[in-house]
C-alpha cells in the first residue's frame, strides 16, 4: 500500500499528463497535470476525465485523415499489440496563444490487462524555437538572395562605368592625336625663339605623357608627390635639362636641383647610382 501510494506521488508530480485507457479506450486513470489542465481550459467535473471514451472522441474529429483519427487508430494497434509503441506531434492551440504537444502511447505492463498508458507533453517552447528559427532562415534567405541581386547588378554597373572610362579615355586620345598634335607639329616648323621652342616640345611631350601610362604609372607609386615634383619628373623623363626646367616653370636652376634630390630620395634612389631619368623611363 506504502508502495502504491509512492507511485502515485510520482505520477502526480510528473508535469507529463498521463492517462490510463482500457481495451476499448475508456480513460480509467489519470494524474494531477492531467485533471489540472482539464481545469484550466474550462471543462467542468469531473476534470479527471475518468469514464470517458478517449477512442470515441478522437473518432469524433470530422476530417477523415485528421490528427485525432491518426491518434485513435494507433491506439488501438498499441492495444492490440501490433505496435510496441507509437509517438506523434499535434497542435492544440487556444484562442489566446499557440501549443504544441508531444503524444506516446506504451502498453500498460500487465499481463492480465490489454490496457496503455497515453502521455500529454507540452513542447511548446520547441516548437516556438524551431518556428523562430525557420523564420530567421527565411528572413536570411530572402536577404541573401537581395544581396546577390544586388552584387549582379553593382557587377553590371561596374562593368559599364568601365567600358564608359575606356571609352572616354579612347575619345580624349583621338582627340588629342587628331585635333592638337598637328597643330602644334606645324607650329614647330615657325619661327620660334629658344624658350618657346622649349615651351612648345614640353606642351608636346606633356600631351604625349597624357596619351600615354607614365603619368598613372607615377600616380600609382603613391609617394605623396607635389604638383611641382610631379611637373619636374615629367621634364626629366623628356629629357630637359635643369636649366629648361627652370626657364619653363619660371624657377631657379637650385629649385629644380632641390626638387631633382626630393624625386630621387622619393623614388629610393638616393643611395644608389641609377639614373632618374632612366628610371623615369621604366615607368612606361
């Protein structure tokens, strides 16, 4: 008796709503979470559920292949035996919030009786969790399929801004070769004095490193040049002298020399005895 009555202060404690059905599904037992829930949701007594056909309501469900229906045929293979176990999910939601629960039936370990034990687990937080992170998978999906869309179409616009800079670029050198270097190849053969014959060969040669990669080939080097370093490098790479740098840019011959020891410290050329000129040149 001191036994029976510590097994139903276990089953009492459980959380698990358990229910005891006969062999034609009659509820003959069930423990306190079970009559507490019962409670809870509004049934009247007795809240133990004890003498109600567990079988017939779940056949009660009008939808041929309902849950209920599922529910009811595998009780009756657990008592009869065909199946040692059966274990399913349903959703049992109440106008104010959403629930899952976790259903097994086992046989009732008696040899004298074809009785099984149906237990009621709330999953609810699982199913919450799983449905949260279903939706977070969607959500990322859907993000990640607008970033990839997004990334084709910054590709597209990528590669039209560069054939647009190559076209540009291919325009501004037609341009050049065609509209300005004739013009001033025939000024060459006038009657120039020495410094606007220096003037002219620098504005030609300035054109020609225009037309041509020297000038972001140096750009690229990212050494932090001045405008009037970059200007200097320009005129040695033509092969002025110090003295035509200087009447060109309107400087003194010891400005272009400090500026000549600048470029060569810049470039790491100090220490050694390459030509700045010849390494200018490289740069092509």
């Amino acid at each position: 008796m001191v036994q029976q009555d510590m097994y139903r202060v276990i089953v009492d404690s459980l959380s698990t709503h358990v229910a005891v059905l006969d062999e034609q599904g009659i509820i003959v037992e069930t423990n306190r979470a079970w009559q507490q829930f019962a409670r809870d949701n509004g049934m009247r007594d007795p809240v133990d559920s004890v003498g109600f056909n567990y079988l017939a309501i779940c056949d009660a469900d009008p939808r041929p292949d309902g849950d209920s229906r599922l529910i009811a045929r595998a009780i009756r293979r657990v008592i009869a035996g065909d199946i040692e176990e059966f274990l399913t999910q349903y959703p049992c939601h109440s106008p104010t919030e959403k629930r899952w629960f976790s259903l097994r039936v086992v046989p009732y370990r008696d040899l004298q009786s074809r009785m099984v034990i149906v237990t009621h687990d709330n999953i609810t937080p699982i199913m919450l969790a799983q449905e949260q992170l279903r939706h977070q998978e969607e959500e990322l999906h859907r993000k990640t399929e607008q970033l990839e869309e997004t990334n084709i179409a910054l590709k597209v616009l990528l590669d039209h801004r560069q054939r647009d800079r190559e076209q540009l670029e291919e325009r501004i050198v037609a341009n050049i070769r065609e509209l300005v270097l004739p013009y001033l190849e025939k000024l060459a053969t006038g009657q120039l004095d020495q410094r606007q014959r220096t003037l002219l060969d620098i504005a030609v040669n300035h054109l020609n490193d225009i037309i041509s990669p020297f000038l972001s080939r140096l750009a690229a080097i990212n050494l932090l040049l001045t405008p009037q370093e970059i200007e200097v490098a320009a005129m040695v790479r033509q092969g002025k002298s110090s003295q035509e740098i200087a009447d060109a840019i309107g400087v003194s011959l010891a400005t272009v020399s400090f500026h000549r020891k600048k470029l060569r410290r810049k470039l790491g050329l100090s220490h050694g005895g390459a030509n700045l000129r010849t390494y200018l040149l490289s740069l092509q």
